[in-house]
C-alpha cells in the first residue's frame, strides 16, 4: 500500500487549464486469521482507512490488531 501512495503522489495530473493537482491517497490495511470473515476483514481495513485520513490523509494505516472472529 505504501509504494502505491508514494507512485500516485509521484504522478503529475493537470487541470482542465494546466494547472497541477497534487494526488494524494489513504489507504487502510488489516489482517486476519483464517477464520475470520471476509465481512470482518473488510470492516477493520475500512476503520484503518478512516483512521489514515483523520491522521492527516495521505498515508497508510494498519488496523490496531488482527480482526477476531465474532
């Protein structure tokens, strides 16, 4: 996630006019064991998104820990 933040931050995109827009992303990153959801995973990357843009936006953050299989 980190080395596609950093080559889409990389990237020139221009406006209608020519004017440059700087690019940034914020991406969520979660693991799982196994048995957990697919739901569950999802569920914990989306909040580790959230998370990444309060933080400042333009980074990548990891869920606090693995998601437990409720």
């Amino acid at each position: 996630a980190e080395r596609i933040r950093v080559a889409l931050a990389g990237r020139i995109v221009l406006s209608v006019d020519g004017t440059p827009i700087p690019v940034t992303a914020s991406f969520g990153v979660a693991a799982t064991p196994p048995a957990t959801t697919a739901s569950e995973l999802f569920a914990a990357a989306d909040a580790a998104m959230y998370e990444a843009k309060k933080g400042g936006r333009n980074r990548v953050q990891t869920a606090p820990a693995p998601v437990a299989h409720s």
